[in-house]
C-alpha cells in the first residue's frame, strides 16, 4: 500500500529531472493547445537555453516524486528581467498548491537576484492559472508580440522601482 505524506518538496532543477520537465509540461499543453516551437525548444534543452542563459527551473516534490515545475526564463540583463515559463503540476497533485509553491520559490529568487520584473504569457482558457498569477502579485498587461499563438493574455509582477 502507497503512504502518502502529502510532503511537498520544491527543489532546484537537476538534469535527471529533465523527462519529469519536459512530460508534465507536454501533458498540460497537449490538453488545452498545440505544442508550438518555443515550446520544444526550452523543453528538449532546458540546462541549454534556461540554465544556461542565467535562467532557474525549480522542482517540486510530492514523495520524491516530481509533480510540478516552473522556470524563470532570463530575456534582459540591463535592467534584469525574467519571463515565468513552463509551470505546470500534475493532475494527480493538484490541489496541492503546488503551483502557487514554484510560482513564489521563483518570484522570491528573482527578488534574492535584484530582478526588475517578472513578466509571463498565457491563455485566458486558463482560469485557474490566472487566478494564480494574480494572488503572486502580476498584473494584467495589453498583450503584444507572443512567440505563442496561444498566448492571449500576458502579465507583470513589477519588484523594483
């Protein structure tokens, strides 16, 4: 029998993570959209194109198992600014608050890192992810240029002034 403890752990990304990434966040987008090029690009290479470009992904843990991520995606230096990716939790652990628990561990580490802002794109099909977005501080912002066809809704969550 399966104890579980409801523990969740959020954790730094580590490459044995990179199939966990990658097939939690193809599991929510194949529901609601297409995957797009944007999307294989930061899922097949994250340590290349996160990571590696001053980026953070975090990982969080329900029993040692990874059921939800999310990414700070860095897009300028001066001022800093980083865009929230890929979130996304498992069907099996939501309810959890585990996107809210990536979500802040992310907004605390671009605060600790002296960031500007923290800017995201999403659906508006995605209700709950919004409601999300808004109890962690963003904003709702006129959308313009997506590398998303599905992007119709884009925010800011402003740190420093």
């Amino acid at each position: 029998m399966n104890s579980m403890n409801n523990e969740v752990q959020i954790i730094s990304y580590q490459s044995k993570y990179k199939e966990a990434f990658k097939a939690l966040n193809e599991e929510w987008i194949k529901t609601f959209f297409t995957m797009e090029a944007g999307d294989y690009k930061l899922l097949d290479n994250p340590e290349e194109h996160i990571i590696g470009k001053g980026g953070y992904i975090v990982v969080a843990l329900l029993d040692g198992e990874a059921v939800g991520t999310c990414a700070l995606v860095k897009t300028t230096d001066e001022p800093l600014t980083f865009e929230l990716s890929k979130m996304a939790v498992s069907p099996k652990a939501q309810g959890k608050k585990i996107g809210y628990l990536v979500g802040q561990a992310l907004v605390e580490k671009a605060k600790e890192l002296k960031a500007e802002s923290i800017f995201l794109e999403t659906n508006s099909v995605l209700v709950p992810a919004i409601k999300l977005y808004e109890k962690l501080g963003f904003k709702h912002l006129p959308v313009s240029d997506s590398v998303y066809d599905r992007c119709d809704t884009q925010m800011l969550l402003e740190i420093r002034c």
